[in-house]
C-alpha cells in the first residue's frame, strides 16, 4: 500500500511539474510576442498621436468631397512609415483577417466589368486597410479615441459654419447637409461624435481638459444629428448608448453572475423571439412594422425608395451570383443603369449613391462570396471587440463595441463600408485589428 501511495505521488508531482512547465512556455511566449511588438514610446506618443489626428482630418476633408483630403492621410502616414519603416513592416500585415475583403477587391479586377476601376478602388481600400492597421499597432486605444474626439468635433465645427442646404435624393425634399453630400453621410457623422464625446466624458483616464472638451462636443453633435432629419441615426445612436452601458456592466460582473444574466436573458429573449415569429407568420409584425415606420420614423412603406433600390440589386445580382460585376464597378458614369437611378433620384452629381444595404452592395459588387467575406470579417470584429471589453473593462474598449454596433445597425439601410479613404472603413478596421491583438496576446 505505501508503494501505491509513492507511486501516485510521484505521478503527481509530475503532472504538477508539467503543468507549471506549459504555464511558463506560455507565459515566456507571450512575453515575447510583447516584446517583439513595437509600440509607441512616451518620447514618440505625441507625434504618433499627431499624425493619427491629421489623418483623420484629411478621411474627413475626403468625406466633405475633396480629392486633397485622401493625399493627406496618405501623406501624414508614409512620413510615419518612413520614420518606422521596420516596425511598420512587422505591423503591416500581422493579421491575415484584415485582408479578406480587400483582397477580394483585388482579386475582382480578374473578372470586373469595369477593372481599370476596379483596380484602383481595391488599391485605394488595401492603402486604408493598411494604414488602420498601422494606427492599431502604434497608437492606443485611449490616444486614438482622443483623437476621434477633437477630429469629429471639429467637423461638427466646420458644418456648423460652413454647412449648406440641399436636396436629398431619397426622399427630395430640402435639408440640411453639413459640409457633407448626404443627410445620412451627417447623421453618421453626429453619431459618431456624440459616442465618442460620450465616451471620453465618461472615462476618468482622460485629462480633465479634453473631458470638458467632450461635453462641449456632445452638446453640439446632438442639435446637428436632429437637424439631419435622419430618424434611423436617431435609433442607431440610442440603441448604441445602451450597448455602451450594457457593455461595461456586462464586463464588471463576476463570471457567475455573467452566466445568471445570460440564462435570464434566455428566458426572457426566447418567448419573445417565439412570439415575434408568430407574429411574422400571420401578418401582425408586417403590420406592426408598417406603422412603425409611418407613424414613428415618418418613412413611407418604400423606407424612402430604399425597396426600390433592393430590388435592383437583386436582379443585377442575378446576373454575376458568385462574383459579382467587380469591385467599384457599378456605380459608373455611362452605364445605363445607373444614369438612370441617378436621375430617378436627383442625383445631379452622378456619384456617391449607393443600394443602401451594406450586404447587397456588396453582392452587387463582389457576389454571395464577397459578402459572405464581409459578413465574417463584420462577426469576427464584433466578437474581437467584446472580447477585449469583457477583459480590459475600459470605455476606450467599451467604445469599440459601441462603434461596430452602430455600423452594424445601420448596415441594413446604409452603406459605410468597405470604402476606400472613408472614416467609417477606417475606424472599423482600427478596430479589428486592436481585438485582433488583443485575442494574439499584444495589445498595446
């Protein structure tokens, strides 16, 4: 019997030496992975965070129209890369994911029905995509999330002074437009301002002069996003702060008291989605959701000729289901059809409209294919980004949530992404790749 009990324990004292031997293998790997990661020194913070600001001024400039906008997010980036040139390469393309869509685009230039077009957009989308990824790996996340802040306020600033009148093309009647082309190019925009001023108000790390900053930004974002006119920014702005609160709660509970609120959500969410699927079956939800969108939102049932536009893009999706016509090749001056939706719509520019569905544009435009792509980098982000959340129990962190929800949410009726030199592509894909460090162990 004591030689069983020697036996046992030396097999125990094995196991245990194992175990603390994996522990440490693991714990030196990713001390090494920290270690060989390159981030940003005190004495170089301020002009990462410099060059982080000017940049998003110039994907702004660009929203408002201007050419010059892009050549200065260009321009401020590769004076970093020249300055960090090795660590930029060591960051370029440590995570494969971020370059699922744009490689897509790339690829469409094969069978594009435009691939001079196609060409240029996907290497427009791959320099973005780049660049965002740099930002992630340079700058943290409360340093970028400060400068979000002072950029879009002075956005906000410049529609404020600046902003004209005009015609919008769903719906035509006159609004106000900012700077901008588009009512819902400023609502997003007001969005956008109004989380991140929240945010940084919130934050107790910030300092306390960019906190007073904030409230002043969240002041002004809130009168500009009703004068937009644009009831579905309103809803996805509201539904946005509730995820932000629900995030942080959600990521200061206990693991137990995580796996209660989960199984009373359950009990409380399945009934529900029982109910709402009757509902659908016999015609009560269509009902319901018609009047909604009347007597609420004051939409008409075609959601402003978004229907309309759907099913055009279903039948152009008919024609290329896999691949799609090409990246960027759709809305082009001199194809038929889309002169003629330009006109239907009042689009006397003749650019910058879209289907209005993030998921059918890009059917359109790279097939059931590429939106499968996009549809997985979009899960892949949101998972990375509540990740992160749930363990760093940050608002900088709780704001990424909060972002990819709101583009989530508006996903169905508008199109903020993947476009080349657009804010919108560029925050969202600073954000898959911090959650995309952070599941590899190296956050910054």
């Amino acid at each position: 019997m004591q030689d069983v009990f020697y036996t046992f324990g030396n097999a125990a004292l094995g196991l245990k030496g194992s175990l603390v031997h994996t522990m440490r293998v693991m714990q030196n790997q990713r001390v090494y992975n920290l270690a060989r990661r390159p981030t940003a020194t005190r004495d170089d913070a301020w002009w990462l965070w410099l060059t982080t600001a000017l940049g998003i001024l110039g994907l702004i400039e660009a929203l408002a129209g201007s050419s010059r906008g892009a050549f200065m997010f260009l321009a401020v980036w590769g004076g970093a890369v020249c300055l960090r040139t090795h660590e930029c390469r060591i960051l370029l393309f440590r995570t494969p994911m971020l370059w699922l869509v744009p490689g897509m685009a790339l690829a469409s230039v094969m069978w594009s029905q435009a691939p001079g077009a196609s060409l240029r957009a996907a290497t427009e989308l791959g320099l973005t995509v780049a660049i965002a990824s740099l930002t992630a790996g340079l700058v943290r996340p409360r340093a970028f999330v400060s400068a979000m802040l002072i950029c879009l306020l002075l956005g906000a600033a410049d529609c404020l002074m600046f902003g004209q009148m005009g015609t919008d093309g769903l719906s035509g009647t006159t609004v106000f437009l900012g700077v901008f082309g588009s009512k819902n190019t400023l609502a997003m925009f007001m969005s956008f301002l109004a989380i991140f001023a929240a945010v940084v108000l919130i934050d107790g790390q910030q300092p306390r002069l960019l906190r007073l900053v904030a409230v002043l930004a969240f002041i002004l974002s809130v009168p500009l996003l009703i004068r937009a006119h644009s009831a579905g920014a309103a809803v996805t702005t509201i539904i946005s702060f509730i995820i932000m609160g629900l995030t942080m709660l959600f990521a200061r509970m206990q693991a137990r008291e995580r796996m209660l609120t989960l199984i009373c959500m359950a009990i409380i969410g399945i009934p529900l989605l029982l109910a709402a699927i009757a509902a659908a079956l016999d015609g009560t939800l269509a009902t319901g959701f018609n009047a909604f969108i009347s007597g609420v939102l004051g939409k008409d049932p075609t959601l402003t000729g978004r229907t309309v536009l759907w099913h055009i893009a279903l039948a152009q999706i008919q024609q290329r289901p896999m691949l799609g016509l090409g990246y960027a090749a759709f809305w082009i001056q001199g194809n038929l059809l889309p002169e003629g939706i330009w006109r239907a719509f009042q689009i006397d520019n003749r650019m910058g409209f879209t289907f209005h569905d993030t998921y059918l544009e890009a059917a359109v435009e790279l097939g059931w294919v590429g939106a499968a792509a996009l549809v997985l980098t979009l899960a892949r982000t949101l998972v990375g980004a509540v990740r992160l959340a749930l363990v760093q129990k940050s608002w900088p962190a709780a704001c990424f949530v909060t972002i990819i929800v709101c583009l989530l949410s508006r996903s169905a009726g508008e199109v903020d992404l993947p476009y080349p030199f657009a804010i919108t592509t560029y925050v969202f894909f600073v954000i898959a790749a911090y959650g995309a460090d952070f599941a590899r162990g190296t956050t910054p």
